[in-house]
C-alpha cells in the first residue's frame, strides 16, 4: 500500500504540534500540508512556531520548512495536496463546525480533536477498542453531506480516557453506577508552566464543559447505530468532577463503579489483561500491545512514571479494591495529549484506512 498523503488543520498548537511529531515517521501517513490561522498563513513551520514550540521533540526536519496555508482561504489548495486532514483548531464552535464540513464536502476526510463535531448524531466518535464498529454510520454522513468520500470523525475529550477503556469490558457485567473524579493535566488546555504559572502549587476544581462532556460522551460511545443515528445509551448513570492539578501531562481518574454481576478482584484484573480492542486484532501501527495495564502495587499508576507508557497510548490501571458504597473502586491514568488528543486521532485514522474510507 502506498502512503496516504494527509494535512493538520491547527498544526501549530500543542495538538497540531503532537501530530507533527507522530506524523513525522509513520508507515502509513505523510504529511503534505500544513495550515493554521492567516496570522500563520506564508510563514514557515518553523517561523510559525518559534517561541512556542511545546512538545518534547524539535520541529521535524521535514516539515520545518513547509509553508503554512491559511485553513479558510486555502482550502483548495490543501484538499488538493491530501488525502484527508487531521484537525485540532481553538475557534468558535460553530466556525469549527462550518470549518469541519467545508472539508468533508470538498471530499476530504477530516480526523477531528475538536469538540464541535461530538454531539452530531452521524457523526462517530471512536475509541478504536472500544468502538470501532460506529464507522459504520460514515455511510449516513455521507448521505446527508452528499458525499462520495468526505466525512468528519471526531476522537472522544481527553478525561474520559482514563476510565472508559476500563470499564468497556465490564459492561457485559450490567455497569449500573459510576462515579468519577478526575485530576487533569494543564496541557489539556494547551497551556504549560511558563504560559500558567499560577498552575504552580495549585489545584483549580473547575474546567469549564468538562464535567458535562465526562458524564455525557462515554454514552455516546456505548451507544447503537439505529435509523441513520448514533443512539447514546441509556446506562450507567456517570457523574463526574473534573479537577486541574498542577501536572504537564497525563490525565488521572479515581474511579467508583456499581455492578449487577459481582465480580472478584481477580477476575476484574484478568478481563483487562486479556482484553483486546479492534485496534489490536488490525494491528494498527499506533495501537498499543497491551492496551489496559493493571499494577499491583499500591502507589502505582503514577503520573509521571506511567503516562508515556507505549508512547503514550497504553492506559494504566491500579488500585482495584472493594468499596464500602459502591462494589469497586479504582484508579486510571491516560496521556492526555497522545492516547487523549493526536495519537488518538492517529488511531482512529488507522482504523478508517484499514478499513478502507480512504479510497485509494
Ligand atoms: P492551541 O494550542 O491553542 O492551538 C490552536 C490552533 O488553532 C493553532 O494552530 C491556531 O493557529 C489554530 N487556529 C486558531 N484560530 C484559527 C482560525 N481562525 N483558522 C485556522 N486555525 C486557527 O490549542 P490546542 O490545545 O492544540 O487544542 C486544539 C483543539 O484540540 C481544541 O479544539 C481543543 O479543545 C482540542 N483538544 C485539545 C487537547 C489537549 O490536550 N490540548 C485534547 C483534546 C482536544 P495560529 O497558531 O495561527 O493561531
């Protein structure tokens, strides 16, 4: 198979910039354009960037000197020089909206970060081991958009990450209640130390949406392909706090969970270890080997030891014990801008090429 060539829309923010970086050697992708707002439009990617280059690893050589298309007004352009697009803008919903179909409807694929897109009925949102088979309503998008090949795919927020991938193989076991707090990196809101430093030494028990999204989205994901429509399921009830610690990456959540089925510990620990999601069975490039990782040891998962587990697309669990209130409770952790933002876009691109909705 050859390469799909694929553009990122946003590609100097701290998403934009993760993609660059997973993008940067993929065995499937390659990267042919790149784009931001006008104040980016002509500048290079390494004079676009410059001074707030966040992630871990510099500009990849390849792309440094790639110029930068206005995402709007270039549109032609891109959609010319791709296959399909990875997106993660900071606009206005309904312009990100606007933005989103506008490439969907000139043919050309759009791999979502943003939230705009999450609640349209046809449009999926996937964790590729927990829902792979919502590709499926692409057709229905299509039909709607009157497309042949466009469609838009969003990836699901960065916090439910850290508990839905663990509580997926436990829905068979009738997941009545669940209870979340969780304690979120400040990359997660695109920012660091240097641009929050009141961060520092802090904690901030607000994030504005999040709570909703934490209780309304894993519905979305758990639920049925039913006339033209992604049907959210009706259960478990899900009620979240999302909290902002002073962490750079890695997104943690205490998690309470009430079963119909009683399970032991042991037996709780062996469907995760054993589960395997469709990312797995396709052996997509990204996929992590191990998807669910549970520790045994009190202190573990751990922010900072953890979080980059399997480049950052693993998730680690820990802390399995009975509850007084609820039957268990646990602990998970996920990388909120790999597994949580662009390499869980790259996934689930991974997915849909595999599958075949890219043509070619
Ligand atoms: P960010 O660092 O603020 O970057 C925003 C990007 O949007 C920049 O590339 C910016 O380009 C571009 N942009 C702004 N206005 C634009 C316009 N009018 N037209 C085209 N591009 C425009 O934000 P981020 O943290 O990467 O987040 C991006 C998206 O991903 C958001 O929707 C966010 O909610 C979502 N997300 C973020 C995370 C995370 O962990 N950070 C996780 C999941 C989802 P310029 O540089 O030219 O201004």
């Amino acid at each position: 198979m050859g390469k799909y060539n694929v553009g990122i829309i946003g590609a100097t923010g701290m998403v934009g910039q993760r993609f660059a970086l997973i993008l940067e050697n993929h065995p499937w992708f390659e990267v042919t354009a790149l784009s931001a707002s006008p104040r980016s439009k002509g500048k290079t990617y390494a004079e676009a960037t410059r001074g707030r280059w966040l992630v871990d690893r510099p500009v990849p050589e390849k792309m440094k000197d790639m110029t930068l298309f206005d995402a709007t007004e270039d549109i032609d352009a891109i959609t010319k020089a791709v296959d399909f697009v990875f997106c993660a803008v900071d606009m206005p919903k309904e312009e990100t909206k606007a933005l989103e179909e506008a490439y969907a409807k000139k043919e050309c694929p759009v791999m979502s970060n943003n939230s705009a897109n999450r609640a349209t009925q046809d449009v999926p949102m996937i964790i590729p081991e927990v829902n792979a088979d919502h590709a499926a309503i692409v057709e229905f998008q299509r039909k709607r958009l009157g497309t042949n090949k466009g469609f838009i795919a969003v990836k699901s927020n960065c916090s439910i990450q850290s508990y839905v991938p663990a509580l997926h193989p436990l829905m068979g076991y009738g997941i009545e209640d669940v209870l979340v707090c969780t304690y979120q990196a400040i990359s997660g809101a695109g920012r660091t130390f240097d641009t929050w430093p009141e961060m520092e030494d802090n904690v901030i028990p607000f994030i504005g949406g999040e709570e909703e999204k934490s209780e309304r989205e894993p519905l979305k994901i758990w639920g049925k392909i039913e006339n033209n429509k992604i049907i959210p399921a009706k259960s478990p009830n899900i009620t979240t706090q999302c909290i902002r610690v002073p962490v750079s990456n890695g997104h943690m959540a205490a998690v309470f969970v009430r079963l119909r089925e009683k399970l032991s510990k042991g037996q709780i620990t062996a469907i995760w270890s054993e589960y395997k999601g469709e990312a797995q069975r396709l052996n997509l490039p990204t996929a992590p080997k191990q998807f669910l990782n549970y520790f045994e040891e009190d202190n573990f998962p751990q922010t900072k030891l953890h979080r980059d587990l399997e480049n950052g697309m693993a998730v680690s669990l820990g802390r399995l014990r009975e509850d007084s209130q609820y039957d268990y409770k646990f602990v998970g952790l996920s990388h909120n801008t790999m597994r949580g933002a662009a390499g869980g876009a790259v996934l689930m691109a991974e997915l849909f090429a595999a599958k075949g909705f890219f043509g070619g």
